[in-house]
C-alpha cells in the first residue's frame, strides 16, 4: 500500500510544492462545499444530500491524477472529484434540486453521476473499449463505493474490460460500509483490490487519506491502462458523517472505528494540513486565503443556484433520446394536459 504522510517528505514525491497547494486547495473546497451543502439540506433547500467527510483527499487525489481528455464516470458521493475536476459548485447544487445535471452546459469529460449502484461500470467499460478502438490516448477513470461490488455491474465491467484490455482504472473508494452493511459483510476476500486478479489484471491498494498517495497511485494506475491493461485502485477512507441526509449511522456503528487505523479514521484535512506544514509548504496566511476563497466560491455558488429558475416541467423529456418515441410523446402529451388542468385550477382559486 502505498503513502506519503509519514513515510516521506515532499521532495521524495512526485508531487512538487504548487501541485501540494493546489491538492490542498482542492480539498478545503470540497469540504467547504460539502459543509454548507448539509446546511442547506436541513434548512429544507433540497431534498436529500449524500455527504463525503472524510473522503476528499481521496476524491481530490484522483482528480488530480487524470489527464485533461481523460473521462470520469461518478456517482452520487463524487462531488469532491468532480469538483477538483472542474464541474461548477452551482452545477452540483442544481442537480440535487431537480435541475438538469450540466445546468451551465460545460464540455468537461465527465458523465453524468449514477445514483443507481453500480450501473456506472458497464457505462465506463464500453466508454473505454470505443476509446481502444478509435486510437484515443485518453483513459476511463471510474468511481465507485465498497458496496458496488457486490452488484453484477461490477464483476461483468470487471470481467469485459480484462478481456478487452479496456483503458479503465476502477477507482473503488472503499469507506468501510455500504449505508449499513460493512465491508466485512459483504466479501469474504481480505481486500477489494484482490478481485482483479480474477479479471486478468492488477489491483492495488493506498491510503485513501493521503491526497499525495493517491494521486501518485492514479497516475501509475492511467499510465498502465493506457498502455495494457485495466487497473483497481482500492482506496482506503472512512465516510464520517450519514450515508445520506435521511440516514441515522449511530443505529448501525456502535464503536465500530476502534477496530480501524488511526490514519484511516482521522480527519484527512487536518492531517494533510499538519503535514504541508511540517513541510515547510503551508502557513497561516496561506491557510487562510485558501479557506477565505472557498467560502466566497460557495456562496456565489449558492447565489447562482437560487437566481436560476425553476425548470419547466416540459423538460423532463428534453434529454432522454435524441428523437421522441412514440411512448415518449404520449407521456409527454399527457404531462401537457396535467399542467393546463393545474393551471385551469390555480386561476379557478
């Protein structure tokens, strides 16, 4: 298993100290997001919210790894990575209140995230396979929790892409439970990242914690991918807070981080900032001009979020094939008719 923290000054990586910086920037943005984003969830903004505490550097990490024209397949926990990936704050607010995914149409190489467990992989497989078959030099990075690898999406993408020597890394977050089942429960294998050895092909562990560690494991991870075969990363992080916003974890944890290791429980915030000033790299004021920035970058996000009107209802069919079929059209009339009733109603009032 590969780390940093602890184990190796900053000059003994392959991260230099603007790269250092920009991890560490990355990271207290993605907990500031995550913060207000809870925040706005239980003043009743939206609906439900997956929080990550406890997983940024692990998300940052790998964000960080991926080359400009590589494509990332998310889910609903990557918010982390998909910010340090470029994806706009508002973007990610949008979404969670029902708006379309890509609400300022970027063009960034990111699919849309997949809240279904696991239906992410076969997506990012056959991404991969069409890039092999092109000639594209770019990867698939894909992101995924422990519990998706106990769905059939899993070992059928894990399965092709060995066969194929599809250029996708399977980044498995591992953060020790899926909502209230751990990891112990759902694999009788010592580590995730053994399973790959089944598919033909390497699968290699790291201190989720550690943002240098991963972004260094990522890199090698893309590199091998693009050149031979697919990798699993299994990365080690513990989720702090709720599965969701609706989940209650005291029901289901009991003492349960005593039986893991201080440097995968503790918070990886704190304790990449401790090491960057060890290192010479951070300081009070640059700490605090990094914290300042994120919160001005949240609350212009928010801003944004609020002044952007709701859809309208008509949209909800706008994205989902690119010519209507007919089924589509007749739910499409029927909505037409429901809203011309509602208005009927709302003047009758």
């Amino acid at each position: 298993m590969r780390r940093v923290i602890g184990e190796r000054d900053l000059d003994a990586t392959a991260v230099d100290e603007a790269e250092a910086v920009a991890l560490y920037r990355d990271v207290v943005r993605a907990r500031t997001f995550d913060e207000r984003a809870v925040t706005l969830q239980r003043q009743g903004w939206m609906s439900s919210y997956p929080p990550f505490r406890g997983q940024e550097a692990s998300q940052v990490g790998a964000a960080h790894a991926m080359a400009g024209s590589d494509w990332l397949f998310p889910t609903y926990r990557s918010n982390a990575m998909q910010l340090a990936r470029g994806v706009p704050m508002s973007d990610l607010l949008l979404f969670r209140r029902g708006l379309p995914e890509f609400a300022s149409d970027h063009d960034l190489p990111v699919f849309p995230q997949a809240v279904p467990i696991a239906t992410q992989i076969p997506h990012a497989v056959g991404a991969g396979m069409a890039a092999a078959y092109r000639g594209a030099d770019h990867a698939v990075l894909c992101y995924f929790g422990d519990g998706a690898t106990s769905e059939g999406d899993f070992h059928e993408g894990m399965n092709v892409a060995g066969v194929f020597a599809a250029p996708v890394v399977f980044f498995c977050e591992n953060n020790g439970w899926a909502i209230s089942m751990p990891r112990r429960r759902q694999t009788a294998s010592q580590t995730i990242a053994e399973k790959a050895t089944a598919y033909g092909f390497e699968g290699v562990r790291v201190d989720g914690n550690d943002p240098i560690a991963v972004r260094e494991t990522v890199t090698d991870a893309l590199a091998e991918a693009r050149a031979s075969a697919p990798v699993l990363v299994e990365s080690l992080t513990y989720r702090q807070g709720a599965h969701t916003t609706s989940d209650d974890p005291s029901r289901y944890r009991d003492d349960e981080p005593a039986d893991l290791p201080d440097w995968r429980t503790a918070d990886p915030l704190a304790r990449y900032e401790t090491y960057l000033r060890e290192q010479g790299v951070l300081d009070d004021d640059l700490v605090a001009s990094v914290e300042r920035d994120a919160e001005r970058e949240v609350e212009e996000a928010v801003a944004s979020a609020e002044a952007t009107p709701d859809p309208d209802a008509r949209e909800l069919f706008a994205s989902v094939y690119a010519e209507p079929t007919p089924r589509q059209a007749d739910q499409a009339a029927s909505l037409e008719r429901r809203v011309a009733e509602t208005d009927l109603r709302d003047l009758e009032r």
